[in-house]
C-alpha cells in the first residue's frame, strides 16, 4: 500500500510479514513524520504497546502489548476473492515457444504437464469449479460486481479460514453470487455484522457454517444462523462463548453443533439449547464442564431434553463423578459418547474397568470413544456391575425378592440402573457375593472344566485359570498341553445356568471375563 492514508482504514483486516490485526489508527504520530498505522495484532505477544505512545493514547487494544505503529507500505491490505481464486486455480500459459511444456497451478501444487489438450483447458475453466480452498490468501473483499457469479457460479464448498474479511458485508457480497452455497468456513477471520438486517436468502443452499475463533457471539449467531434456514453443521470452537437466549425461531434445523474450547459455558447454558428438534451431534470438549443434571426426569426415568441427541463429545473437562454418566442413561436416543481424558476417564490401569462401569450406567449406548459396544462387551459389564455392588446393593435394603425390595433413595441416586440389571439377570445370590470384590474381578481365579466334544478319548479337565487372562493364551496352554497347533484351536464355552447355549470365544486379545466367563463353566476345545 502507498503512504496516501483513506479513512475507510479503520477496522480493516491486514497482513505484516505473515501476522494478522486490525488497524485501529490512521495519521501522524510526532515526532516522527508521516503517515502510520496504529494496528492490534491477532497475536497479542507480536505487539509493543496498548495503543499509546509518549503519553497520548492513539488507539486501544484488549491486551497491554497488542499494539503496534507501521508504516502503511509495509501493510497487506489483501486481495479480492475473484482475484485469489485465478492465482491459485487459473492455469497460466508460458512462452508461445513453450507452448508444449505448461506449469499448471492444482490447488496450491504446481504441476508439470506435457501436451496442453482440451482435457485439461476444460479442467481449468473456472465455472466448473465446485470446492475452492483459499486459506491464508489474503481475501480481503468480494471484488467487482457480479465478477464471482460470471467467473464461477458452480462452487459448493468454500474455505476462507484465516483471510483479511473484516465485515460481513464482504462475505455476503460473495456468497449472494453463489448460489449453490452448501459449505461456507470463515474460521479466523474478525467479522463485523452489518448495520441492516433484511438479507434474508443469502444463504438459502448453506448446510454447513464453520466459525472457529472469529470472536463471534451468541446474540450473532443466533443473527446469522437467521440468514441460513436450512443449516444442518454449526461449528462455534473458541470464541469465548455464552449462550444467553434460547433459539426459538433459528437453528430448528441443526444437526450438529460444535461448541468446544468456550470455556464459559456451564450447564444451565446448556438447558437453553436443550430443545433444539433436530440436534444429533453435540460436541462439547474442553468447556470445562463437570457435570450435568436434567431436573425432568427422575430415576429411572427420561428427559424432555436433547430429544434427537445421538452423539455427545465431552472430551478434555472435568468430569470426576460417575452421577455425570447416570443422568446421560436419561438421554433418550443417546447412543455414542466421547469422554476421553477427563479426571474419571484418563488413561491409566483401571481404563477398562472405567470403560466396563460407563456401559453398565448408559444402557443404550452402542459406542463409546469410538470404539463400537458389542453385545458381549456389553452382557460382561453388565454383569460385573450388578456384582460389584451387590453387597451395597443388599445393604440397602435389596432382596431377592422384588415385591421384597426397600432401596434407600441414596442407592437409587447412585445406581438407578441397578434395579433393571436384576430383573434382567436375575438378582446377586449370596454365593456370589461373598466370593466377588468390587474392582477386582479381574484378579479372579475362574476354576473350569475342560472338555473336547469331538474327541470322546480325552479326559475331562478341572483348571483354575484367570479371568483376565486372553483366549489366545488359553490357546498358548492348550496347545502346549494337547501337542496341537494353535492355529486349529476353537474355543467356545458354556454355563450351566444356561445349558444347551454354547458361546464361541472368537477374538483371541478378548479375556475370559469379556465373554462373562464363570465358575464352574465349561469350556469347550475343538481342532
């Protein structure tokens, strides 16, 4: 930029050697002559100053040392999005002489072509573009009138994160020339919203909204969400974000909503968004959150709340007590949750006993961390749960008898789904519970028989073997013992509390105890 200041600079977005800010000043600064800019930096540690100088305060940041005065030609004003889009994507010819060999321009690769054929003219053409990408290229604004829709009129995808955009008026000014719209990111970038509000159908095709540390607010959102009636993906990371009124008339058709890393929202922020109709995907890692509470429903019961919610993510927070994991079981169609690295949930030697309670408190959940429930993981958790707790669980007025049971209500608060894990596996006998110890079944010494139904002339075997011990070191033994390979072994068991039910052991890093394992079980050994 020359030295000539407009001022019309005030609040643009600019670039100085690779760094973003916003100009907050324009003019002389004495004693040194000519023009400067007063800037704030995105990076508050890039700065000098709060916008003061020798006394006199020209501008003012948020951070002490946000400031800084430059030179006008040392600054990046940025360039229009037409303009970006050809330097990047536009294929530029060489010398006529040359004509053979073409440096074509893919993204942001340059590639080498021989033969400079129709194929790759037509590739080349902007109007067939669909997905553009011009992180970090400096798009300041829209450029001439109506040159977006002429030049490419066909883009559905558009990555404008970390650019110069200032106002939302530029970034309506290019979205109205595409009309095909459906995936819009303008993540680092500082928007001011326009003053006027009627621009209803700028963004009629929009499904997917990424506004990732923009400084954007709730009461904005909510203005902007306005603007895309048929938004389905709203991804809100970083903007120190409170959620200050509920949706009512925007938002309706979200199915995923990214709030993480906006530390002050707490749980009651989160009632106000409860009755979003079609909400499926709530990502809520690093809030900070510790614990949640739906008032609706009592124990054993269902909430009015998140309705449609089918994923939740509360990754990196403070959850510390399992009643977190029991209010989620009132979640209605809950059925994948997230919650790595929180204080309950870090990885150390008690993970999969972790993981084995979590199941056995959500009863409808198919996947946890990824990782997908099986039905046997599932029937084992279950079951080690109604264990462990049996002797709290007849402490506080359990009884094999149901019509029998007096529960107090602080066992009930604790373990609301203990009551349907005894109806489906029938109440804990007391055989079981004088030998069983909470959180240490895994140390548990299973004795079983052995038998070979296909081999009549082998004598059945007695063995105590651990229940954390893998199905393919009982291989291991049993090849040992048998003189037969390991890879003929087939394994599977059965109880005598369900005969004639044999279950296969079919994945060999799986223990005895994620097959639900027993005393006194049968374990059956074919090749």
């Amino acid at each position: 930029m020359s030295d000539t200041l407009t001022p019309d600079v005030i609040g643009r977005r600019v670039e100085v050697n690779g760094e973003h800010a916003t100009v907050r000043f324009a003019g002389v600064v004495p004693p040194v002559a000519g023009p400067w800019l007063g800037v704030e930096w995105d990076n508050p540690e890039r700065g000098k100053h709060d916008g003061s100088h020798e006394g006199t305060v020209y501008f003012k940041c948020r951070h002490p040392t946000g400031g800084s005065f430059v030179r006008p030609n040392k600054v990046n004003f940025g360039t229009d999005f037409l303009t970006a889009i050809k330097n990047r994507y536009v294929l530029e010819d060489g010398p006529e002489e040359d004509r053979k060999e073409q440096i074509v321009t893919l993204g942001n690769k340059p590639v080498e072509t021989v033969g400079f054929d129709s194929l790759m003219k037509q590739q080349s053409q902007l109007s067939k573009l669909q997905e553009v990408s011009l992180r970090n290229c400096a798009v300041s604004c829209a450029g001439e009138k109506g040159g977006v829709a002429e030049a490419c009129p066909n883009i559905r995808r558009v990555d404008l994160s970390k650019n110069l955009l200032s106002s939302w008026d530029e970034v309506i000014h290019i979205a109205d020339q595409l009309r095909h719209l459906e995936v819009l990111n303008l993540s680092e970038n500082k928007l001011k919203f326009p003053s006027g509000s009627a621009l209803t159908g700028t963004f009629s095709a929009l499904k997917v909204l990424v506004l990732n540390q923009t400084g954007i607010t709730w009461a904005e959102v909510l203005r902007c969400a306005a603007w895309c009636p048929g938004l389905e993906e709203l991804y809100l990371e970083s903007n120190n974000i409170v959620i200050s009124e509920r949706p009512t008339d925007v938002l309706q058709t979200v199915k995923l909503l990214d709030l993480s890393s906006n530390q002050l929202i707490d749980e009651n922020q989160l009632y106000l968004i409860a009755h979003l109709p079609r909400l499926e995907q709530l990502i809520l890692s690093d809030i900070g959150i510790s614990s949640i509470h739906f008032p609706d429903a009592g124990i054993g019961c269902k909430t009015s709340m998140f309705l449609s919610l089918q994923y939740l993510v509360v990754n990196d927070n403070q959850i510390s007590q399992w009643s977190f994991f029991n209010e989620l079981d009132k979640l209605p169609s809950l059925r994948a949750l997230s919650c790595l690295r929180n204080p309950l949930t870090k990885e150390d030697k008690e993970a999969n006993m972790t993981r084995q309670l979590i199941i056995a408190s959500i009863g409808q959940l198919k996947t946890l961390n990824k990782c997908e429930i099986l039905p046997k993981e599932r029937r084992t958790a279950e079951l080690d749960y109604r264990k462990a707790f049996g002797n709290e669980w007849k402490q506080a007025g359990g009884h094999q008898d149901p019509d029998k049971n007096r529960l107090s209500e602080e066992f009930l608060r604790a373990h609301p789904r203990y009551q349907f894990l005894c109806l489906k596996y029938g109440a804990p006998e007391d055989w079981e519970l004088k030998t069983q110890q909470p959180f240490m079944l895994k140390n548990q010494l299973l004795t079983l028989k052995i038998k070979y139904p296909d081999q009549l002339d082998q004598k059945v075997l007695e063995k105590q073997l651990p229940g954390s011990m893998t199905i393919q070191k009982v291989k291991g033994w049993l090849s040992r013992l048998l003189k037969v390979p390991v890879s003929d072994l087939l394994l599977s068991y059965e109880s005598p509390k369900e005969p004639g039910i044999e279950i296969k052991l079919e994945n060999d890093l799986q223990s005895l105890r994620f097959y639900s394992v027993e005393n006194e079980d049968c374990l059956l050994v074919r090749w």
